[in-house]
C-alpha cells in the first residue's frame, strides 16, 4: 500500500456538480459546464479532479443514488482520459460505477469504501466525520480531538491495507463534525497525522479551503465573512499543510495553491 511517489505536493481540483455546494452550488450542474471548469483546473495546474454529485456542506440533505449517478458519470467519462479523476461520494454503488467509469480515486467522507477500491484496485481516501453532513455541525465534541482523528483515520488505513487497497489517503476531515478550535488544534497537529500515515505508507490529504471556520478567525462573536471572501485563509492554510508534510491538498482555487505546492515540493525554486 502506497500513496504515489512525487517530488512535489499533488492538488486536486474540486468540481461539484451540485445545486448546493457551499462555494460553487449550482455553477457546473450541467454537465457540459462541469467538464468545461474541469479542464481549466488542469490547466491552471490540478493534478486530479474530485467530482462531487452530493454537496457535504453542514446541513445538507442527502441525495438519491440515482440523482447522484446523474450528475456524476458524464463529467467522470469526459474527463478521465484528459486528467486523473477521483470520485467524491459515500455510496459504494456510486464509487464502483465512477471507477468503471474511469475515476481511480475514491474519496469517501464515510471512511467505509475502503472494500470497493480493494475490489476494484484504486485508491481510497479514509476522511474522518463525526455525524452526518446534516448533524455534524450540532454539537461537535472530543475528550482529545488530535488522538480520536488520527486513530479513527489511522485504523481504516490499516483496515484498507489489509484489504488490498493499493494506494491509501488519510484526511483529518477539517471542518466536518468540528469547532474552528477543533480544526485549528488539529492542523497544529498535521506532523503528527504525517509521520504516523508514512509508517502505514500511506498519505495525508488536507482540505480547508473556503470553510466557514476560515471566515471566523479574528471576528469573535461576528458572522463569519462570506465564502468568497476567505481566498488569503484558505491559501494560508493550505500552504501551512503543505509546509508540514501533507501530500496532497483538496482545493477551489487551483492556480493560486499549485504554485503554493511547486514551491514547497521544491525550495531550490526559491533561491534567487
């Protein structure tokens, strides 16, 4: 089991085609549009494309297999000859028909699809939640947030491992059953997820970008600040997972942090 071998820190691209997503809900549902920002994201520098046919934002209802099968296939078909393309969904019947279609990632907010990608021989991402997309903003707590993440995220690595899964992501979840102090405390703590997943060869995948907890940081007691206006937290956070190991890095805004990730995977490019 192994992540794949790269001098520098892959980005994926996020493609939601969704009419709810919290950042782009609405903007690629059709199908032509979708492939249409996908391929600007492999221009502007995506290593891989996450298709999303079912918006993970806090609150938000869950959507039918078959609604889902909709959205998701055409844009998978479309562009797995042109980028590598990872499917983001929770349903197993889902992943399996996305990999038939060409995905070779599953990125699952579940952490339980690891048996598909065993049978099917992709990759798997394991991302911790605590609830469900529709409750897990209620009441987020943990005895020790750093310790009850990484060992729920470690344990399904080594659960997929086990099952043949060729090729293992670890996601600390940042934002999904979680308090800004949680998220914080748990980026503090990303070395950490780094070395104990490079132990299982394994490796670590962050997402923060455009997250309502960004938008809080310096407005206690204020509302967050919209979403289109957290683009210097998101980078800012990202480069800070970068800088602590993380190899791979879930984003909406691709050319601004695969600069971000050419430098950190190469500091000789920053001498003068």
């Amino acid at each position: 089991m192994a992540a794949p071998p790269v001098n520098r820190p892959l980005v994926m691209g996020v493609l939601n085609v969704t009419p709810d997503s919290f950042f782009d809900g609405g903007r690629y549902l059709e199908p032509a549009d979708a492939v249409v920002r996908g391929r600007q994201m492999v221009a502007e520098g995506a290593d891989l494309v996450d298709v999303g046919g079912e918006s993970s934002r806090p609150g938000a209802d869950p959507v039918d297999e078959v609604e889902e099968l909709r959205r998701v296939l055409p844009v998978v078909e479309a562009l797995a000859g042109e980028v590598r393309v990872s499917v983001d969904t929770a349903k197993p019947a889902v992943a399996a028909a996305a990999v038939a279609a060409g995905a070779t990632l599953v990125n699952d907010i579940s952490g339980t699809l690891w048996p598909v990608a065993a049978e099917h021989g992709v990759g798997w991402v394991s991302m911790h939640m605590r609830g469900t997309p529709r409750d897990m903003q209620l009441h987020p707590h943990y005895e020790d947030v750093v310790a009850e993440v990484h060992g729920t995220v470690l344990d399904a690595a080594r659960r997929a491992a086990a099952a043949g899964v060729p090729e293992v992501w670890v996601d600390p979840g940042i934002g999904f059953g979680k308090t800004a102090v949680h998220n914080l405390t748990l980026l503090a703590h990303l070395a950490e997820l780094v070395a104990g997943a490079a132990d299982l060869g394994a490796g670590v995948l962050v997402g923060t970008s455009r997250k309502t907890f960004l938008g809080r940081l310096g407005r206690p007691g204020e509302d967050p600040r919209p979403v289109h206006d957290r683009l210097e937290e998101s980078l800012a956070t990202t480069t800070w997972a970068l800088a602590q190991g993380a190899g791979m890095v879930r984003v909406h805004d691709v050319a601004g942090t695969a600069a971000a990730a050419a430098l950190t995977g190469r500091p000789d490019r920053l001498a003068a």
